[in-house]
C-alpha cells in the first residue's frame, strides 16, 4: 500500500489506559492483550491514528482534556497518536457486559449451555439496542470526526464492533473498510442464538467491510459457511469471495505471530532472571505449566481434572513433578467467570489435598498477570499446557517454546488457531476428552530426548519464520491489491476478474 495512504485503526480496547499516579496526575500504561500486542507492531510498522473506547475514568478525563480529539502520547518507548472515546457508562455497561461478553463471546467460542441460557428477552435486546448499537456508533463517528479524505484505510478490529462499518459505509461509500476478528468463528447453528433481525444487523456489518480477516482456514471457512446457509448469500468459497449490495467482499485468513527478536530481548531481562532462580531453586524433576486468563474457554478445570487422573494413574510420579498454573482473573464483573474462578479454587485445593504431602503440594496456583514470571516459567518447563475449549490463536503456544530451553513439549488442543501451524510438531488433544490429556501428559514426561528435540526445534523454526511485520504486510497487500481492482484466489493468488 503506498505509504502516503492515512490509516486509521479502531478496537475497544487502546494501546493504554490513563491510571492516577502518586503525585495525583495520570500516567498511560501499556494495555495487556493479544490484540494490543498484534496493532502495536502495526503501528509500529506503518504510522496511524489508533481510536479505542475510554474504559477507565483516566481514560475519559484525558479524553476531556483534548476536547475528545486526538492526541500524542508515548508508552513503553512507543508513539502513539490517539482518541478516547467517551461512551454513555450504561450503554457502555450494556455494551461490554451484556452483549459483546458475555453473548457475542460465548456464542463464539460455543460457550453457551443451550439447555439452559441464553434467555434473551427484552432486556437483552434493549442491551443491544441501546448499548452495542450505540458505542458502535459512537466510535463510527470519531472515525467520520478524524477523516478528511476517502483514501483513508479504516482498519476495524474484533468482536465489539460488528455493527460500526456498516454506520461508515453509509456515511462514506468510497472508505475502505478492513475487519480483522482475533476470535475464533463458529458454524451456522451456533448463531441462531441470537434473534434472527440483531443476528441480520451483525452480519450486515461485517459484510459491509471490503476485507474482513481471521486468524486461520478453519474461521474463515466457517464464516463463508454462515453466509451461504444463514443468509442465502453468493458465496465463492473458492476465491474467498462474499457478494453482498453489488460488491465483493474478500474474506481472509491471517495468522498472527510474534516478534522473536522483541521476545528474546524481554526473556533476558533482570527480573526474568531473578524469577528463574527461585524457580530452578523450587523445582521437582518435572515443570508443567500453563499460563493463561482464567476465562471458560480456557479450559482450565479439565487440565487440572487430566492431571489428577495423571498423578491416579501414574503414582510413580508422586513428588517428582509439579503444575505451575499462572492464571490471570479475567471479567470479573461477569457472574460465570466469577463463579468458574471459584470453581477452580475448589478443584485446585481438592487435587493437592487428595496427591499432595507433607513436602510436596501437586498444583501451584498464582492468580495473578506478571509477565516477568511467565517468561522464566516458559525457559524451564518440561510441558506446556494449552488446551483451551476453542481459541482465536493462543500466544502462549507460541511464546513458550520460542524460550524455552529444555526441549520442553507442548501439548495443544486441536481447537486453537495455533493448532493449524504448530500441530505437527506438539501433542494434539481434544479438549474435551480427559484421558486424552492425561495419556498426553505421560507421554511428555516419559518420552525420549530424541523426540523432545525434534519436536522442540520444529516449534522453534515455525514460530520463528513470521514476525508481525509479515502479518501487517500481508493485510497491506491484500488491500492494496483490492483498492486496485484485483480479485485474488485462494492464499492471495491473483485471478483475472
């Protein structure tokens, strides 16, 4: 795309939330998240004027004193240009914790017990109407507020903003339009969920895009699925290709990398090292280690659950192997994640009551996000645990063996968006299936150094061939390549239209 192009990105979440500091001022920290992670390299590569939502009250006080305009402001030795976005608190409360988490999220990632919820009655339709409908809007109209020119790139990001494009198509037919959903994509039935004219609104949305990009095949094939069958529409599968109102809407797949250089540079930081000394000085035989949100798609309580019947089965392991779970508690606010953390207390103090001694205690629960601390646990497991229900990509299947230093085995459900380039080199689980995971775990720990290696470096080489730049370009071509009349078959091959 050539580089004079504006290019304007929008997401819920920003690249920093504003937070008092001791002085009484506010200070901008990085904001945590694949997705951050994902357009900071974006903006790294390529200037841009990023929009997000004001989710703190910091946030919506630096929004107020720039007049809700844009601004410049620097994190983590990174430059950003900037808008808050000040939304209504409860269309905002609406938006976030009725409809995009938990509805939109679960339906997504298959969540829903449909024995029992959803109920949807007027108050989740009203959350809709009043709530995603309208932060969308809200943040389609700073977009239309910043733009001055029909060349500019709007790129859109994620599940909270299915309903945004079509407000800019309207007010801007000429804007080119980009969505990339970091989220997995689930099959037709799963979105008869929702009442057939919001779930119409939603898909109107994203198919007012002129690209909208997914993490891997499998979601991509699924949505062109959804189309065809929920909604009648010209699918060409083949190509990739939606027609929706007279125009052709490309439908991508992207995977998203990280930056091994970056990485490697954080794993050596001071702290890291400290971290790996308490480890090492701690650990048994055998490090497994799983690090993650504590969210329900995670799939948490089996992993413990497969565990408990590894030690049952395999009591030769007693004192000799250790499950380091660093979790983060994630969305609080919602009562299943509330609940399920509970859950996942209980399971934990069950487990090491029932294998543990006087000496020993099976599982090492830490609730908490330290970065640091995940790094030196990354070096030195023997096993990595990711065995999440379903998952958009996963990182942490990536950025675990890229550090890790004793040829450490991975075992990966089928069902994230990792398992598409790294399967063949990790342990392929379904999530669902206990004694799968168990038998995984035992093969990892009694499996010969030969394979460790092989396995290990394969994980390496894949992980390391991309870095973000690849992932941002990739998107730049194809949409270069649109913006001048291309139509591309599938993997981005040129076809003549």
């Amino acid at each position: 795309m050539t580089p004079e192009l504006p290019l304007v990105l929008v997401s819920n979440r920003g690249p920093a939330t504003f937070e008092p500091d001791d002085a009484g001022g506010l200070v901008a920290r990085r904001s945590t998240g694949g997705l951050v992670t994902a357009l900071t390299g974006l903006v790294h590569h390529r200037d841009a004027l990023w929009i997000a939502s004001a989710m703190t009250d910091g946030d919506v006080e630096v929004a107020r004193e720039h007049g809700g305009r844009s601004f410049e402001c620097e994190v983590d030795d990174v430059h950003y240009r900037l808008r808050f976005v000040e939304s209504d608190p409860d269309a905002y409360d609406q938006f976030y914790n009725v409809v995009a988490n938990p509805m939109l999220w679960f339906i997504q990632h298959y969540l829903w017990d449909l024995s029992n919820a959803p109920d949807i009655r007027r108050e989740e339709v009203a959350a809709y109407e009043q709530g995603y409908r309208a932060v969308n809007e809200d943040l389609a109209n700073a977009v239309l507020d910043e733009i001055d020119s029909d060349e500019t790139v709007v790129m859109l990001h994620d599940y909270h903003l299915y309903t945004a494009p079509k407000v800019l198509r309207r007010a801007r037919p000429d804007l080119f339009l980009h969505h990339f959903i970091h989220i997995p994509w689930t099959q037709p039935d799963a979105w008869r969920v929702l009442p057939s004219d919001i779930r119409d609104e939603l898909y109107e949305g994203l198919l007012s895009n002129d690209i909208i990009g997914f993490h891997t095949r499998a979601y991509r094939r699924n949505f062109l699925l959804c189309c065809r069958e929920l909604f009648g529409l010209d699918v060409d599968e083949r190509s990739g290709i939606v027609h929706f109102e007279g125009r052709d809407v490309w439908v991508r797949h992207y995977p998203l990398p990280i930056s091994a250089e970056a990485f490697g540079r954080t794993a050596q930081r001071p702290q890291v090292h400290e971290y790996e000394r308490d480890i090492l000085r701690r650990r048994r035989e055998h490090l497994i280690l799983r690090v993650d949100r504590a969210d329900l798609s995670k799939n948490v309580l089996r992993g413990f659950t497969a565990f408990d019947l590894f030690l049952e089965q395999h009591p030769e392991f007693t004192e000799r192997v250790t499950f380091v779970a660093q979790l983060m508690p994630s969305r609080q606010d919602v009562p299943e994640y509330a609940e399920y953390l509970e859950r996942i207390e209980a399971l934990v103090a069950v487990v090491n009551h029932r294998h543990g001694t006087t000496d020993w205690m099976p599982i090492d629960l830490k609730l908490e996000e330290n970065l640091d601390r995940a790094i030196a646990n990354y070096k030195h497991y023997d096993l990595l645990i990711v065995n999440a229900m379903f998952d958009g990509m996963n990182l942490v299947a990536k950025e675990g063996p890229l550090v890790n230093e004793r040829h450490g085995v991975s075992l990966l459900s089928e069902n994230t968006g990792a398992h598409e380039e790294l399967g063949d080199f990790a342990l392929s689980v379904n999530p669902f299936d206990v004694q799968d995971q168990a038998d995984a775990m035992h093969r990892a720990l009694t499996m010969s150094a030969e394979e460790r290696s092989w396995r290990a470096e394969g994980l390496k080489k894949i992980i390391s061939a991309r870095n973000p730049g690849d992932w941002v370009d990739d998107q730049l071509r194809d949409i270069e390549a649109k913006r001048s009349g291309a139509r591309l078959g599938p993997g981005g091959v040129r076809a003549i239209r």
